[in-house]
C-alpha cells in the first residue's frame, strides 16, 4: 500500500569508501565540555553526523541502599537515544539495545574513575544521543569521559572510545554508519590511552585473527587521536593553551 | 522530590518582588536572555533548539503514515512528547514520563491544536485510511525554570521549520516522495508567556529560585492575531480573578517579542 | 624529569613527571611517573608535583565549619544537606543537652544553619554540632554557592579578600568550607557581595583577582580605596 521513493541508498565504489575517507580516518570530530548549567559535569560532541550530550551528577547520596558499596562510589550509566536522532521515529524510553549499551558504557568507565574515594556514594553518567550516524556507543563513552572529567572526578585517565571493522573487504578505522549497517564486520573499543588498557570490546561480524588484529589496532590509533580532542575540549573550557 | 527551598532564600526573594525588583536584576516583565535556532538536527523533519536563561530543550518533529483516530478519520494525526531528563536536573529520575513531563507535554500540544495551528485536514491522504502522523518529541536538557514558555516556542520554530516528504495517491495507494520534501501545511503560529505569583507580584519568565518559591503559576497560549488559545493555571495557591486578567494583558504584549525569535515568513 | 610547568593546565592521566618526585594532592603514582587524577592546575613545589582541582565536591573533614540546610526533623535529630555527597545529622541532644523539646521549634525544614563538623566516621557518616563562636541558625541574608575548591581564594591569604569585601559593602559575609556563604547588609549590597562572590568563583584560577576585585567593588559602590598586595593563593591551597 505504501511505495517509498529515497535518495538514501549510497553505492560504495569498489574499495573507496562512501564518504571519501582513507582506511584510517575519522570523521570530523568537535567536542565541548561544560555546556549545561545544572550538570556538575557536562560535554558535547560531534563526530560525523552524530550528536552526543553526556551528563555527569556527582558523587552524590545514593538513596537505593540495596546498590550502595560501603567502600567505593557506584558508577551508573544511562544511555538513551532521542525520539528524533534517527531516519524511523524512536519510541521514547530504554529498549534492550540502549541497556545493554547502558550497562558496558559503566563497565568501559568505571576502570578509570577512583571509585573507592567516595564510598557509600553514586556518580550518575547520563548520555543522550541527539543524532545518530553509526557508532553513538563510542561517542556516548567519549563524551562521557570529558563529563566526568568536567566533573572533577578523579581518575586514572580519561577513557577513549573508537570503533574499526570491515567494509568492502577492507579493514577500516571509525565505521559510517552505512558501513556499519552493510559492512562484514565492527569492532567497537575503549581504552585508557597512557596505558593502553582496554574496557570495552565488543565485536559482530566475521573477521579472521588477523583481520581482527589489524581492527584492534586501528580502533586503537583512532582513540589516541580522540583522546587530543578529550584534552583539548577540557583546557579550552579554561580557556588553556 | 522537590528540592527544599532555603527559608532565607524565600524571604530575600519575596522581599525584592514586592519592591519590584528582582535576585537576577531583570525587571518584573522581562524575560531571560532567548537563543532559538533551527535545523539542528539532519535526521529529523523538523527541529529546534531553544535556551531562555540556562534552561535548554531540543526539539525534534518526526513524520509518518499511519492510521487515522476513529474518530477523526478524516484529518492527520499530532502528538507531543516531553522527556524531562535526568540530566536536566540533580532531582528528574530516569523512568517513564512523570505528571510534571505530561503536563509539559499536554500544555504544549493544546496551545498547538486548540489554537488550529497545523491545517490538520491537509494531512489526510486516503480518508478514514491513511494520514500523516506528526510527532513533536521534546528532549529537556537543562532545566534552569519556565520549561512551558520554552517548549512552547521550540516546538512552534520546530513545526516552521520542519519539511516533510511529498505524498500522492495513486488507485488507492500512497506514493511517497522523500526527493520532494514540503514544508507542513501551518494556519498560524503560537506561542506562551508564564507568570509566577510571588510575593503581592506577578514576574514573568520564573527563574529555577523563583519556581521554588513561587504561590501560584499562570501560562497563557497567544496566538500571532493575537487569541488565547491555551490556559493553564499552576501552583498549590488561588489566583484572584484580576491578577488573571492583569496576566493576560501582560501575555499578550510580551508574546509578540517571543514571536519576533520565530523564523521569518 | 618534570614535564609540565607550573599552573598548566592538565587533565585526569596526564603524565606531570618522570622519576623521584613525590605525588602530591590531585596526583597518583604509577611506577616511576607522576600523574595528574584531575582537571586542575599544576603546582610544583621542589620535587612534590600538586594538581589544584578546578572544579569538586566538599568532602567532610572533621573541624570544618559549613553552611547546612535542614531537610528532615526526626525524632531526635535534624538531618542535614551540607552540599555533600555526605549529608549530616544534627543530634538533638546537641542543642538541647538533656532536656525534650519540641523539635520543629528549634530548627524547621529549610532552616540554613551554621556549623561545625564534630565527627566523620570511616563510612562518612557525618556529625555535626552548634558549640562554639557564631554556629546556629542565619535569620536574614541571602546564600551564595561556590565550588568548595574556591573557598580558599575567596578567603585570601589571612582573610584579606573576605575583609576587603566585608569592609567596602558593611555586609557581614560567613564562608562554610563547603562552598557555601552566607551574607547579610542591606538588600543592595547584599547583591553586589553576591556577584563580587561569583566573580571571584569564575576567575579563581586567573591572577591579580585581588586587584580587579578592589576595582569592581569600587566601580560597584563608586569609592576608593588604598592599593594592598595582589595575594598569592596556592600557599593556602596546597598545605
């Protein structure tokens, strides 16, 4: 009953990818940190086409006694996607998708924050993706980091989050979202950067160990690229050098 | 939970009020610094971010083909949705939307449907069957106080702005044409102005302090000829009925600076 | 080796030394380098390398003095927000000695209070007493917050930031630890020390804030004054 007519559909020419770029290039990145008023951290990020707010409250009092730690802070998470971020009108509120992207962003930050300074306590992390373009999860956790450090939480080192995979036979750095949608394979990673550690992986598609390999670095050259911007959005707000 | 507003806090506030002036330094009928703009966001037929003060909304209009209501089966389809984030505030908790979201959410649409401000009859494609279902989803990002006047005019600058794909019908059957996109068939355009009673005052604009401590709240909905089209009274105390008139005087001279950070034609 | 200069700015993980320096407040070791756990400006003092937070939360400490608001009146006792992740309790008994009074009399929700913190136990439970020299209840005045990290800068050195402004606006001005202050005059210097305090708070970390703060007050209240000595802050701050 219903034709549609789009001009959406792209077709990838042989091994370039879609939006010109080189196998190892992000798309342009821009993040800004204390942007809202009532947050006692905040940061927003634009990298492609998406749009990423994150917002930080705490430590404050943990009123749910049945999720307190008596002998460190309880990092929450909540990641949530805007009716209007994406092509098909989203229904408001958690689905499994963003819970579950809810629940790795705490365990990919967590790592890094000194949790065991403020017992007893709560530090909520709050991402709203405006618009999506592929790879929000990556953004959320980037954004979230300058948050936390807008913060002034103390932590190890800010967490830095960038995906690789496989499109067209090629092994790529920081996926659009058509190559996440039609590509073989994504490779979503955080990392701290002064150590490398990583605390988020996750993978779907098919790549050899080898393939992967390659991914795995690339994401992790992709994120010691994002972690300047981090720094700078942060000494900017300071107006620093 | 509402937070405790500060006893001194109340009595030095109150006291300015009643000598007419106030903690900010804005006069009783003046509204915080209005940044409004549009087409924010790519992903969405419409859009609109606005700030007045530090309280800031993003507002996105998303279209679809859907069913007709039963019983209007001949005229498109509008809902308004308002996520009051916990971001926005140390005291908004996640979970499904509160009485204080719905409201929003309800104030807002009626200012819009009372005041025939979408041509609804043009959004039906085949009647009783097919129309145009129009979504406008409010995303509260800061809550600095006076969300009504602010969703209000998002959501007006977010309808203006939004363009939505050509649809024709062919033998009964919809043909949609995302290549020729058109802006959506609006009559006339909208807007709040809220007072808050405090003290012997009204002020307009309530700041967060001045909700807090604020008797009563009235928000009228002005239409650009310059009808009411929406009312709604707040706030656990009355309102005589000459501080309601007074309210309606002072909403519809201040609605046409809002309608002035409204995009042109 | 050092690697960053005095009152740079440096972000959470950034590497500030290499090799025998010792890590002060705002730092950690890891192994044999020195980095920074904030955002916050470098203080470098010999071989112990400081990072002055920009920005953070009070965290009680017993002996502090702070600005609290009463949120709850329970049976025999008052709790307490102090701007905190830790809020306190306010023991009845503490007010009244042994004697049963009525509770709501004494202090009501929303009543701001001036007080010492007398214990903090190892979970943070916070414990908060009226004994001493101008602790109790504020009548009047307005509250103004500021990050509790600014609190030292908006004192000065030997309070001489605090008394310039207490001397050019007549007000009385009372400073909580947790960023809190309360402050009492008439109505329109009251707002002038409340905008004084919030530049104060926004330029903390700039230099010849001294200065410029005996400027704006003039300018505000349109008289002059004698020229002091422009203050160093981090002294104070890093101790």
């Amino acid at each position: 009953m219903i034709t549609i007519i789009t001009n959406r559909d792209l077709e990838a020419k042989n091994s370039e990818r879609p939006d010109g770029r080189a196998y190892n290039e992000l798309r342009p990145l821009k993040i800004e940190a204390g942007v809202l008023e009532r947050a006692d951290g905040s940061a927003y990020l634009e990298f492609g086409d998406n749009k990423v707010l994150a917002a930080v409250y705490g430590p404050r009092e943990f009123h749910i006694r049945r999720f307190l730690k008596p002998n460190m802070a309880v990092l929450r998470c909540r990641y949530n996607m805007a009716p209007f971020s994406v092509e098909d009108r989203k229904r408001p509120g958690p689905d499994r998708r963003s819970l579950e992207i809810s629940k790795l962003t705490s365990e990919a930050l967590s790592p890094a924050v000194f949790l065991e300074k403020f017992p007893r306590s709560s530090i909520d992390v709050f991402i709203e993706v405006l618009q999506a373009e592929g790879g929000t999860r990556c953004a959320g956790i980037t954004a979230a980091s300058v948050a936390l450090a807008d913060a002034g939480i103390p932590m190890r080192d800010m967490v830095v989050a960038c995906a690789a995979g496989k499109a067209n036979g090629q092994v790529i750095m920081d996926l659009s979202e058509w190559e996440d949608k039609e590509g073989e394979a994504d490779v979503p990673v955080a990392i701290m950067p002064r150590t490398g550690e990583i605390t988020l992986l996750q993978m779907d598609g098919q790549l050899t160990k080898d393939e992967f390999e390659q991914a795995l670095d690339l994401a992790k050259e992709g994120c010691m690229k994002i972690s300047e911007e981090q720094k700078k959005a942060i000494k900017n707000r300071y107006g620093g050098d | 939970m509402q937070p405790i507003v500060p006893e001194i806090t109340r009595e030095s506030v109150t006291n300015l009020i009643n000598e007419g002036k106030r903690a900010d330094g804005r006069k009783l009928d003046q509204y915080r610094e209005i940044s409004l703009e549009t087409g924010v966001i790519k992903k969405a037929e419409g859009s609109a971010r606005v700030k007045i003060g530090n309280t800031q909304i993003m507002i996105g209009v998303k279209s679809q083909i859907g069913d007709p209501f039963p019983d209007t089966p001949n005229v498109g389809v509008f809902m308004t949705n308002s996520e009051l984030l916990p971001m926005a505030a140390p005291n908004f908790e996640p979970g499904p939307p509160d009485e204080r979201s719905v409201e929003l959410s309800r104030v807002t649409d009626r200012g819009i449907r009372e005041g025939k401000i979408i041509d609804l009859k043009k959004l039906a494609l085949i009647p009783g069957k097919k129309v145009w279902m129009i979504f406008i989803d409010m995303h509260i990002l800061d809550y600095d106080g006076n969300l009504l006047d602010a969703a209000a005019l998002g959501a007006m600058a977010a309808l203006m702005d939004a363009k939505i794909p050509t649809a024709t019908v062919k033998d009964d059957e919809v043909v949609v044409d995302h290549e020729n996109m058109q802006p959506l068939p609006l009559n006339e355009k909208t807007v709040m102005c809220t007072l808050a009673k405090i003290g012997n005052n009204l002020v307009l604009d309530p700041s967060l302090e001045e909700e807090g401590i604020m008797r009563a709240r009235i928000s009228i909905g002005v239409r650009s000829d310059g009808a009411i089209c929406s009312m709604q009274k707040g706030g656990e105390r009355p309102f005589e009925k000459e501080e309601i008139l007074k309210a309606i005087d002072m909403a519809q001279e201040k609605t046409k600076e809002l309608f002035e950070y409204l995009p042109k034609a | 080796m050092i690697l960053v200069e005095d009152k740079d700015i440096v972000v959470p993980g950034e590497v500030l030394a290499e090799g025998e320096y010792y890590a002060g407040r705002g730092t950690f070791k890891d192994e044999t380098k020195v980095c920074s756990a904030l955002v916050g400006l470098v203080a470098i003092r010999d071989n112990k390398i400081s990072v002055l937070p920009l920005q953070s939360k009070y965290i009680p400490k017993r002996g502090d003095v702070v600005i609290g608001k009463i949120t709850e009146v329970r049976f025999s006792m008052w709790n307490v927000d102090i701007n905190s992740p830790y809020s306190g309790i306010l023991p009845a008994s503490d007010v009244f000695g042994r004697e049963k009074r009525d509770m709501n009399k004494a202090f009501d929700v929303g009543d701001i209070l001036f007080m010492r913190v007398v214990d903090v136990d190892e979970v943070k439970k916070v414990k908060l007493g009226l004994k001493g020299r101008g602790l109790g209840k504020f009548r009047g005045g307005l509250l103004v917050e500021i990050t509790p990290t600014k609190v030292p800068r908006l004192i000065g050195k030997k309070g001489s930031m605090i008394n310039m402004i207490k001397d050019h606006t007549k007000c009385e001005v009372v400073v909580g630890q947790n960023g809190l202050v309360w402050v009492k005059g008439k109505p329109e210097m009251e707002r002038v020390v409340e905008n004084v305090i919030k530049t104060i708070e926004a330029e903390a970390h700039t230099s010849g804030l001294t200065d410029r703060v005996r400027d704006m007050l003039n300018q505000l209240l349109g008289n002059e004054e004698d020229k002091e000595e422009e203050e160093q802050y981090e002294e104070e701050l890093i101790q």
